[in-house]
C-alpha cells in the first residue's frame, strides 16, 4: 500500500508562473521529506528536503511546506522556468530506513 | 567523482532468460538501495543493504529476484527466469550512514529491462 501519494500524475504551468506540487503521506512516523526531479533518461536527484520538526524550508526559487496534522506537503517552484520541466517524486522516511516514494507528478512548463 | 554506476542501461532479453544487473556505489557510501520505476507503481524499494547486509528485501517481487552484494562496491539484482511483467527501469541508488538530510539518495541512471 502507497504510503505517499502524489495524486496529480501531470501538471502544466507557464514560465514564469508559480508551480505547486502536492503529496500526502499516511505514515505519522516519517520524520524526514525530500522532493527529487527526474529527466527523462537519468536517475531521480536530490532537490530539496525538510525534517519533521519544521514547516518551511527555502532554497532559492524552491520551497517546501509541510503540514504535519494534515500529513502534507507541497513544492513551490517560483518563477517557473522550461529547465524545471520534469518528474518530481515526493519521498518521505524514518530516520534509517529507506525512502518511500510517490508515484511523481510531471510538471511541463511552457514557454 | 564517479556517481552510482549501473549496467547495462538496457537491456532487451526474452522470456525465461536470466537476467543480471549490476551497481558500483559511490565509494565510502554504506547503504545500497535498488528501486524498481514502472508507470503504475512510480518508484518502488526491492531491497536495500546497510554494510553490505541485506536490511529489508520485503519489496523483492517474488523468489524470481535476488540481490547480493558481495562487497562494499559492487552489488547485483538477479531475475530467473524473467518476464513480461518485469519491464521496467531498475534503479540503484546508495547513501552515506551520516550527513544531513539523512535520506539524501544518490541514483544511477538507472537500468532499462524490457522483457518479450
């Protein structure tokens, strides 16, 4: 059973505009979160992440929310770009066990 | 520096046939992780290893999958016999057991198994 769900598998923006991403999670255990963007023909890479004891994280044009009552969490991208076009997986964990992933969303930026 | 690297990245074979994928971690790292991707299922956990140690395989799909890994810089993901049903891109990905974000994965670029 999937423990985080991403449950937009498409999402389409325009440059320039801002790009949410959703994922819920059902395991109240999972102390950590990490978003990972994935092109076509390469392995997932780490974007950016957040721990269980905070509700933002920032880092340039990407920020994370998380809403622990509500077990989610989000990716904003802005401003959007084409470069940012891309699967992203949501992925979330226990301290020392493995990443649980989402099925991924692909975000389509257009121009 | 050399990140995680798989072969082969595809691989074509027919059904019945063995097949065996491999991974070289990113030297110092000490956890070993293989993902499988489909389209249905997104990004799944087979197994992964912590010092070389089998930690949890209770995502291998059935006794046709197995995975070893003899020492800290090779692993491999073996299917007998394959099928149809096993198309899909195998990733390997491996981790230091310290640093922050802890789940910080490194992936390879993946395998790509298609299965007639």
């Amino acid at each position: 059973d999937q423990q985080v769900k991403q449950n937009s598998p498409s999402l389409s923006v325009q440059e320039g505009r801002i790009s949410i991403l959703n994922c819920d999670y059902t395991n109240s255990m999972f102390d950590y979160f990490l978003w990972y963007k994935k092109y076509p023909a390469e392995g997932p890479t780490f974007l950016i992440s957040i721990s269980s004891i905070k509700d933002k994280n920032e880092d340039g044009r990407f920020t994370v929310f998380l809403n622990k009552s509500a077990k989610h969490l989000s990716l904003h991208i802005v401003p959007s770009q084409p470069g940012d076009s891309a699967v992203y997986f949501c992925a979330a964990a226990r301290s020392g066990y493995a990443l649980n992933f989402g099925k991924g969303t692909s975000l389509l930026v257009t121009p | 520096d050399a990140g995680v690297i798989q072969s082969p990245r595809h691989e074509v074979t027919e059904m019945g046939q063995e097949v065996t994928l491999r991974c070289k971690p990113i030297s110092g790292h000490n956890s070993l992780f293989w993902y499988r991707q489909t389209m249905m299922r997104g990004l799944e956990l087979l197994i992964y290893f912590n010092n070389n140690v089998p930690i949890d395989d209770s995502g291998m799909p059935e006794d046709r999958f197995s995975a070893k890994m003899p020492n800290a810089s090779f692993s491999t993901l073996k299917i007998q016999p394959s099928e149809p049903r096993d198309s899909a891109v195998y990733f390997c990905a491996s981790r230091t057991g310290q640093g922050h974000p802890p789940g910080e994965l490194f992936f390879g670029e993946g395998s790509r198994l298609t299965v007639l």
